[in-house]
C-alpha cells in the first residue's frame, strides 16, 4: 500500500485517531477558555478612520503643523447639509446663525461654521435651497457623530429645514462600521447555506455538513482569541471591515481540507481499511500536503504587513493566523471526528459506488476526458487557456485606483445622502475642500500679494472657489487665515471635481506645479507652501498602495515558490504553477475592471482590493496547485504521465470543484454588505476562485503538466524509458 513508503506521517496520522477523544475534547475545552480569557481581536472600533491613513504623510504633515501655527483646524471632515425647497428665507438664514452661535457656547468641543452656496460664507439673506455647515469636532470628543447629528437635528428645527443630512469623511467611516456589523449576519447565514447545502448535494450526508460547522465554529473562537492575544501583545488594531474577509476565508478554507479528508477516508473505507486504518492513512497523506499549503497561505498573506497602511497590514496576520488555526482544526479535529464516527458520517448514504463523490459514471467521465484534452494536447489547451485569461486581463489597462468612502456607501445612508445633496447644490469639493498654507517671514502682512495668490489660484483649471484672508469665515475665529505674527496664511481651496475621485489628484497636482510662479507673481517669492486635505491624503495612500503592492507580491511569489519547491522538489513545477496562478489573478482583476468601472459606472476601484485580491488568489491558487499536482505525481508512480494525468486530475478536479465552488461562493457572500469595496473584493475573489477552479486547474495545470512535468534527471533508477514517465521520488521524499 502506498501509505506504507510514509510510515513518519502515518504514525503521527495513527497517533492523532489514537488520541481522538482527547483531541475533541481539548479543542471545545480550549475554545470555551479562549473566550472566556482572551480578548477578541475582530471587530475593533478603534481602527476606522486612522486606519485609512499612510503610515509617513507630508500632507498629514502639513494639516498638523497648520494646526499648530493657527490653533484652529481650516479643514473640517464632519458636516451637515440642510435643505428647504423653496429656498431659505432672510428670517430663517438668521435663524441659523443664532442656532449656530447658541452652539458655539454652549459646546466646548463643537465648533460650527456656516457655508452658502458658490463658497460664500453665510452672513444672512436670501441663500439658496441648500446650508453647508463645517463642523469642527475636538479630538477629545467621545462621540463625535452622535454629536454632529444631534446639531443637524437642532438646525433642522431652527430653520424648518426639510432635511439635515451629516456627511464627512468621519461620518462615512461610522457608517461604514456599522453597515459591516448590521449585514455581518446575513454574510455568515449565507455562508452557513451555501456550505451546508453544496456539502449535503455532494455527499448526500447529513453528518459531514454539521462536522463542517463544528470546525469553522471552533476556528473562528479561536483565531479571534489569538488575533486579540497577538493585537494586544504587538499593538496591532484590526479594523471591524476584515471581519466578512475572515469568516469567508475560515469557511472555505477549512471546507477546503474537509472535503478532500472525507474523500480520502471514504475511498479507504471501500477498499476494506477499517475506521481508525482509513483516518489513520489520510491523516498521514494530507498532513504534509494540508500544513505546506497553509503555510503557503500563511505566508502569502503575512507578506501584507509590508504595506504602508494600517489598514491593509491588519490584513496580514489575521487572515494568517485564521488560517493556520483553520489547517491545525483539520488535521486534528477532523480526523478525529471521522475515526469516532466511522461509517455513521455518511449517513443516511452508507455506500457510494464512485470514489469521489456521488456523481458518478458519465460526469466523472466527463471529467476525465476533459482533463485528459490538457494531457493529449498540452500546448493547444495552453494557448487557447492564455488567450482567454490574456483577454480578461486587458482590462487592467483602464485601472483606478481611489478611496471613495462617501461615494463607496449605499445611496440610502444619510451620509451619502448629504454628500449627494452637496455634490448637487454646490459641487462635489465642498465635502472635501483642500488647504493650502504659504509660509515665510512676514508672508501674513502683504494683504495685497495674499489677495493675488488668492486670486491667481481660484483662476486655475479645476478651481470652483477659494477662501482666503480677503475673506471673513462666518462663525470662525479671527486669525484663521493669518497666522499671529504673520508668519503664515492659508487658504481653503474648494475643486470642481470629487474629492476622492481619480480627476482630483491631477487638479491638485497641476496647482502643485503652478504654485510656484504664482507666489512669484504675487510677491511672495522665497515663502515655502504645503496642500493637505483629503484629496492629497486619498492620493498618497493609493500611491503608497500601489508602491506597497509592488514589495508584497514578489515577496509572495517568493514565499509560494520556496515552499512549492520544499514540497515537489522539483525547479521547474513551482515556476508553471505560480505562473498560471498570476495569470488568474490579473484575468480576475481585468475582468473586475470591466464590470465596475465600464458596466456600472465607477470611477475607480478602491485602494487596497487588487493588492488583497492578487495575495489572497495567489495563496489559495497555490493551495489547489498543491492537492491537484501532488495526486497527479502519486498517481504518476504506477502509470504513464499523460495517464496519471488524466486518471488522477479527473478524481482530484471533483472534490477542488466542489471545493472551489464553496471557497468563491463564501467570499460572494461579502457582497451582502452594501459598500462598494466589499463588493469589488466579493466580485473580484468570486471570479479569480471561478476561474482557478473551472479553468486552471481542470485544463491549464493539467497541460502544464503534461508539458513540464519532469526535470531533467529527475528519473528514478527503477523507471521505464518512457518518455512521458515521471519520477516519483520528488513526491516520496517530501514525506
């Protein structure tokens, strides 16, 4: 028997079903003390919006050193948006000052200064359909939305308004939070059904989908107790928005590893092996197979702690540590599950007559034969294969990248609500107006030269209005455009486009370029100047992204290839596999870009779901490569390659396809949150897993194989002189 030449694994295999009960019962025991003394580690509200900023900001910069020189911010992230059709009357602009004065006085941590339409500040009179007030919240506020709203209810009453939406940047960072931990249940019960149901239509058992539960739910409560332990010990905060990722990634993955151990202990069953002999072997067979592709994962994924957002590197660890905790409840708990309960877990479907799965006869001929095409006509499936992910991935081209938090919620939140009633009434920049501070030896004395960099900045393209020192700044305190000592002047530039849209960045950077010559014109030639606000904070996090994101992925290819090599010892095997995995993930991507940006409109994608989606494509594609290959070089010991390639491709592809489908509709089910960028990653990891499963692994790896799969001098000293023979001793050795 083959697993004879593995008696290392088989005995650790045998020692695990030996210990079976202690095993179960040490993991609910563990799990219980786990949340009784550690801290959770999902779910924390202390990442939301300083988790969105990069790491090393000169426009951070900036802001902060504004504020110190001033001693009042110029740039507000919270506001509300008050409309009354009709228009406001001259009694109820009034009304508004008062209630606003009124706030100021009795708030020591709420400032409110009141904007009218074309960027004029409020000073009474007729103003239009639409107030804008820029609310300045101090950092030592415990709630500073439920303060922001209750002032937009005042107001609403004060001046009969019909609506009062608060929008902002910090809004949209609560709304987002709380979206994610309201429709955070329907992801999970989508994914309890999609398991359970694809799992029941496969084996036809009611055991295997509850042994499938039971494993995710122990997952889960511990990787969270050690994601708070690590959290806790390192300072790391993970934001609440990785948790859809997390319960996607635990039940998949772990599903994962469950089908291919009931396939396993099923096929052994059938041959005769008892209970505890056929859990005892496919222990001893996945356990090398299962620990390389989590470490593989693991890894991967570990590589996003190089990025230089907070956000993104939460990323990282949690979903390494979920995974590991989700391999070690395989090798252990599942085992052990299946030696205690024998024969009784494929109840009330006892006996099957095909080995991998119930579906047997034409569909796994079909299988067969459309694995065996890769086989007979490797290079022909290769070229049809790059064509078709090629094509997909032409959509890159057309790539943005953006954080549009307030654009990215849904249409029926206040937030987005107030955001489209400014954008409307005022244009899009008012949400997200951009600062600029001029700096240098009596810079604040010269009213004349400020006026005319005032002036030659609002006349630049992209440009809607500009605020200034020519300018009192309603309710604002005096001094907010000079600085005491007139050392400093700034100005509140407010764009034509959305600030947080891809069109922005090139505005400010066309000022950038321009500032310059117009403090030259102006008389100001020698002063310093800086922009910040969120468009330059928007742009450097999508830049360090990007940058990051050209570190992590050689990083991960390097991690996968090493690990790809340590298993299959072989130079060229690695090379294929991570390859196609790479053609996978930009089709995946292309195709992303096709449907939102040209389909339904988007103007960009959101910063971190290509870096995220190509770690997370590469370390699962990876983790198929690692089953599918493995069983083909097993098979390969006793037959012709193109043979073993078709026998064991077509027995492998039934339990990755079942395995696969369950992964992509887990990570599907994020779409049921109702931002954008859950929905770019669910469609984006939807697709790569799709197509990993239905078109990689069926027809490219299998051609791969058929093509590269021997090194030279690979051979064993027994094989035949067959030139399409491969040596089994890569796979052996491993063991």
């Amino acid at each position: 028997m083959a697993e004879e030449k593995h008696r290392g694994t088989w005995r650790l295999g045998r020692a695990i079903v030996w210990a079976r009960l202690l095993i179960i019962a040490a993991w609910i025991a563990g799990a219980a003390l786990a949340t009784a003394q550690l801290p959770s580690g999902l779910g924390s509200e202390e990442a939301e919006l300083g988790s969105l900023l990069p790491r090393s900001s000169q426009a951070l910069a900036v802001e902060q050193r504004s504020l110190q020189t001033f001693g009042f911010p110029l740039i507000s992230r919270s506001m509300v948006v008050a409309q009354k059709r009709g228009g406001f009357d001259a009694a109820e602009g009034a009304a508004a000052l008062r209630y606003i004065a009124r706030t100021d006085k009795g708030h020591s941590e709420l400032k409110a200064v009141p904007f009218a339409a074309e960027g004029r500040p409020l000073a009474g009179g007729q103003i239009g359909d639409t107030l804008l007030v820029y609310l300045y919240v101090a950092p030592s506020a415990e709630d500073a939305v439920g303060m922001s709203e209750e002032f937009a209810a005042g107001l609403r009453r004060a001046t009969a308004a019909n609506t009062a939406h608060i929008t902002g940047s910090v809004p949209a960072a609560a709304a987002e939070s709380n979206l994610v931990e309201e429709d955070l249940i329907w992801v999970e019960i989508a994914t309890v059904v999609v398991v359970v149901g694809i799992l029941l239509a496969y084996y036809r058992s009611l055991a295997i989908p509850l042994l499938c539960l039971a494993g995710v739910g122990l997952s889960y409560l511990v990787a969270d107790r050690l994601l708070g332990l690590v959290a806790e010990r390192f300072g790391l905060v993970i934001p609440e928005e990785v948790q859809p990722v997390i319960i996607a990634l635990l039940f998949g993955v772990l599903t994962d590893y469950l089908v291919f151990f009931v396939s396993g202990f099923r096929a052994r069953l059938r041959r005769g092996s008892s209970t505890v002999e056929a859990a005892s072997a496919v222990t001893g067979e996945l356990l090398p197979v299962v620990s390389t592709a989590a470490l593989m994962i693991a890894g991967a994924t570990m590589t996003l702690t190089l990025a230089g957002v907070d956000f993104l590197s939460a990323f990282g660890p949690a979903m390494a540590i979920s995974v590991l905790v989700a391999a070690v409840v395989s090798l252990t708990f599942v085992p052990a599950c299946l030696a205690l309960l024998g024969r009784f877990v494929f109840w009330p479907q006892r006996s099957q007559a095909e080995e991998e799965g119930p579906a047997a006869g034409p569909e796994s001929k079909a299988r067969g034969r459309i694995v065996g095409l890769g086989a007979r006509h490797p290079v022909m499936v290769i070229l049809i294969c790059l064509v078709a992910l090629l094509a997909a991935a032409s959509g890159l081209r057309g790539l943005e990248l953006g954080n549009p938090i307030i654009r990215g919620l849904p249409t029926t939140t206040q937030t987005r609500q107030g955001f489209d009633e400014a954008t409307q009434a005022l244009g899009p920049g008012v949400v997200g107006p951009t600062m600029v501070v001029v700096e240098g030896e009596g810079v604040g004395e010269d009213q004349g030269a400020l006026a005319s960099l005032q002036e030659g900045i609002e006349t630049q393209p992209g440009i809607a209005s500009v605020l200034g020192p020519a300018q009192r700044l309603g309710q604002a305190p005096a001094g907010v455009f000079v600085a005491t000592g007139g050392g400093a002047a700034r100005f509140l530039v407010v764009l034509e486009a959305d600030p947080d849209g891809p069109v922005a960045p090139e505005i400010l950077e066309r000022l950038e370029s321009r500032l310059p010559e117009l403090l030259e014109r102006s008389g100001l030639q020698g002063a310093s100047f800086g922009v910040t606000g969120d468009t330059s904070i928007g742009h450097e996090l999508t830049e360090d992204t990007w940058h990051a994101g050209l570190k992590v992925a050689p990083a991960a290819i390097a991690v996968l290839l090493i690990l790809l090599f340590a298993l299959l010892r072989s130079w060229t095997a690695p090379l294929y596999l991570v390859g196609s995995s790479l053609l996978v993930v930009a089709a995946a991507l292309g195709l992303t870009v096709y449907v939102f940006q040209g389909l339904l409109g988007y103007n960009e994608l959101a910063f971190f779901v290509p870096v995220a989606t190509a770690i997370l494509m590469l370390a699962l594609g990876a983790d198929y490569n690692v089953f599918l290959v493995s069983r083909i070089w097993r098979e390969a010991e006793r037959r012709d390659l193109r043979e073993a390639v078709r026998t064991a491709g077509s027995r492998a592809s039934s339990a990755i396809a079942v395995a696969g489908l369950i992964l992509a509709l887990s990570f599907a089910a994020v779409w049921l949150i109702p931002i954008a960028a859950f929905r770019e990653l669910a469609f984006a990891m939807f697709v790569g897993l799709m197509l990993d499963t239905w078109v990689a692994r069926p027809l490219l790896v299998p051609a791969l194989v058929s093509l590269f799969g021997r090194d030279p001098g690979q051979e064993s000293a027994n094989s035949s002189d067959d030139d399409l023979r491969v040596s089994p001793r890569p796979w052996r050795e491993s063991l």
